[in-house]
C-alpha cells in the first residue's frame, strides 16, 4: 500500500465542468509534487510545493491550479479542460524539495475528458 | 541540457535469468541518481537513490551501479520472477539539485516470462 493517497482513481469530466484532484500523506514530508504523465512516456513535473509555497510551476496552463492547504493535502482543481488533458495525474512527496531525498508517490487519478 | 536515456526500451526474459537495465546521462555534474519502478496503472515506487559519492547500492536482488565519468548507471536484477516485470525508470536532478525536480528517462518495459 502507497503511503501517498489519492482521490479519486478515476475521473471522466466534460470540458465545461470543475473538478478537483486530492492528494495527501502522513509521513511529516514538506516537499509534495504534482505530475502528469501520458502513457508509455515518463512523467511531467507540473508543480512543486516546499513548506505549503508553491516553489515551481513548470508553465502550466490556468486551468490547472494548484492548492496546498497545509503540509499534509494538496490538491489541484481543474476547470475547462482540453482532451488532450486526459493522462494518469500523479502526486509525489518527500522530506524536503532536494534532490537527495526519495519522492514516494501515490497511484494516481486516471482522467479523461470528453 | 541534462538528457537522460534508457536502452533498450523493452526487454523480455526467462525467469531466473540475471539480466542488466542501461542509463545512461549526457551531463555527468550529477548530485544523485536514482531507480524506480512503475507497474501499469500505478504510480512510481523508488527502488535505490545512488548518491554521486557512491558506486553502488544493494537492495535484495537489486543492485544498481554508477559511473559519473562516463554518464552511466546500471540496474542489475538477479534471478529474475514474474512479479518483477514492470517498467523501470531512472531519474537525475535538474540543475543544482536543490529543486527537487527530476530529468527522467524514458524507460524499460521489462517482462519475465515464467
């Protein structure tokens, strides 16, 4: 079992609905991550939050946005997505945002725009 | 720019055979490297973080290698099973490190046949 959990697994939304993604792990870490990735391709690094700041945002577009209500959560809400959007959303932490420290990543949300 | 390669793209294999992944990097100013796996649908387990001080680590059946000098990690797999078919991928750190954002190549689909 993943100690980074995310909800939910699966998401089918139109391009005109809001929807939000929820991550969220207990291990004390203050680096969590956001990424997306397309099948049969490595991941796509979207957003990194240290200590609940966003600290990068790899130029994705606005309707992907970002929230980190505190050390423990972070979630990313959706609004007018394209289909080209549709890929397996991915949610990793670590201890803190260096790359010496392993990221543990949750299983994902698989979605899919109409 | 740090490029990060993977051959062969996919491998097939008998069980039992001790069988070796590639990774290979094009800048060689590395602060670690590290290995993980991925199986289908799921999101990224971390298998081994090498540190650029280090030549090796050992996990179980797990060993993996790393020649900054000449860009080059490997990932050895004894007596391989089944359950270790999956894609693996190996992932560097972006610039100084400090970022927590990773270069990832684009993997190695391994199958284990019984």
């Amino acid at each position: 079992d993943t100690e980074v959990t995310q909800t939910p697994k699966h998401l089918v939304m139109g391009m005109t609905n809001k929807k939000s993604l929820k991550c969220e792990q207990h291990m004390g870490h203050r680096a969590m991550y956001w990424y997306k990735q397309k099948a049969k391709k490595p991941p796509e690094l979207m957003f990194v939050y240290s200590y609940e700041k966003l600290s990068i945002n790899e130029s994705v577009p606005s309707r992907f946005s970002p929230e980190c209500p505190n050390s423990s959560l972070l979630n990313l809400h959706l609004h007018a997505l394209q289909p080209e959007d549709s890929a397996l959303y991915l949610c990793a932490s670590s201890q803190v945002s260096i790359s010496n420290q392993p990221q543990h990543f949750g299983d994902g949300t698989r979605l899919s725009i109409l | 720019k740090q490029e990060v390669t993977q051959i062969p793209a996919a491998l097939s294999v008998p069980e039992g055979e001790n069988l070796v992944l590639n990774c290979s990097f094009t800048d060689s100013a590395i602060y670690n490297l590290q290995w993980f796996r991925q199986d289908p649908g799921k999101g990224l387990t971390s298998l081994l973080l090498i540190q650029s001080s280090q030549r090796e680590q050992t996990s179980g059946r797990l060993n993996a290698s790393l020649d900054k000098s000449s860009g080059r990690s490997t990932l050895y797999i004894a007596a391989s099973q089944p359950g270790d078919s999956a894609t693996y991928l190996c992932a560097v750190p972006h610039g100084s490190g400090n970022t927590g954002k990773l270069i990832f190549g684009q993997g190695t689909t391994l199958q284990v046949k019984p």
